[in-house]
C-alpha cells in the first residue's frame, strides 16, 4: 500500500490528475524494479485490472516517462522503462551486442551537458540519455569489437531480442563501465 500512495503523491506533485490506469502502471513498474518492457508491465497490471489493455499501458507509460516519473532506454529497439527515483538521476549505456543495460553516472554527463548548453544552446535531458556501444565483457571478444569501426559497418553482429532472459545486466555503483 505504501507504493500506491507515494504514486498518488508523485502522479499529483507532476500537477496531473490522479487515475487508476496511471497509478496501476507507476506501481507495477516500481515493484518490477530495472528496466522492464510494458508487455512485461501489462502482465503484472492484468493481475489486478484484468480490463486494462496494452495500449492503455502504452500510453500511460509514455506520459509518466515525460512526466519524469519514469526513466525509459531502449534495448534492442524495444522501450522498456524503471522507475524514476528522485534524486538518483543516470543515463543509461546499453550494449550493442549482448543488450545489457549498464547506469551511467551524472559526474560525466553532467559535463556534457554544460558542454552542449554553453557552446549550442542546446539543454540535454539527462533522464531519458540512452547511449549505445560496447560492454566490457562484449569488447574483450575480438569478435565483436567494434574498432576501427562505426556501428553502421557492422550491421552483420546478430542482436538477441531485448525481451530474452539473462540479457540485461544492472550496474548499481555509479560509474561503473565508464571508462
């Protein structure tokens, strides 16, 4: 009960109305914990609003991520989505190869950002900054590195699915994977 009422809160402190569809899905992403896909989502809200399609979870989770109640990253071109805890703000590094999906810490990004806000104009939303490349492990194999060359030249390196199991790895100590 206690998530249902700081999803209240934090659905009312982002100055919207407060409705079933958008406290079910903030609550279900909180207790999945990581970066979970709203098919995975609309799993877990079926359980306790069985009329609660997928396209309503669609949408809910699109507006709580622009309300910045949700971090969402793209792994393997499928949204998937965490809950945003205030105050823990990260990027996200996830691997070309393998799909695991690393936090990035805000010591780097925050540079970039001044960067980019003082030399274009242009401010970067840390929340939603999803960068692509390649994990530790993924560039050890020679197979799959990527030196020398862009991503667009290696377009024959097979992607496993985003939704497999045992492909998404959580960094949870800032800066790890950074090199």
């Amino acid at each position: 009960m206690q998530h249902y009422s700081e999803s209240v809160e934090a659905i009312r402190a982002a100055g919207r109305r407060v409705t079933i569809q958008r406290v079910a899905v903030l609550d279900a992403i909180r207790e999945m914990e990581g970066h979970v896909a709203v098919d995975q989502v609309a799993a877990r809200v079926r359980e306790k609003h069985p009329q609660m399609d997928l396209a309503t979870v669609y949408r809910t989770a699109g507006l709580l991520g622009r309300l910045h109640l949700l971090n969402e990253v793209s792994i393997g071109g499928v949204s998937h989505y965490e809950y945003a805890s205030p105050g823990q703000r990260h990027g996200h590094m996830v691997c070309e190869h393998c799909g695991s999906t690393i936090h990035a810490s805000t010591t780097h990004l925050d540079q970039l950002r001044e960067a980019l806000l003082r030399d274009t104009g242009f401010e970067l939303h840390l929340e939603h900054l999803t960068m692509s490349g390649l994990c530790r492990e993924c560039r050890r194999d020679e197979e799959h590195s990527h030196s020398g060359h862009t991503h667009a030249q290696a377009q024959h390196h097979e992607h496993p699915r985003a939704g497999d199991a045992g492909i998404r790895r959580h960094a949870q100590s800032e800066g790890e994977g950074l090199l």
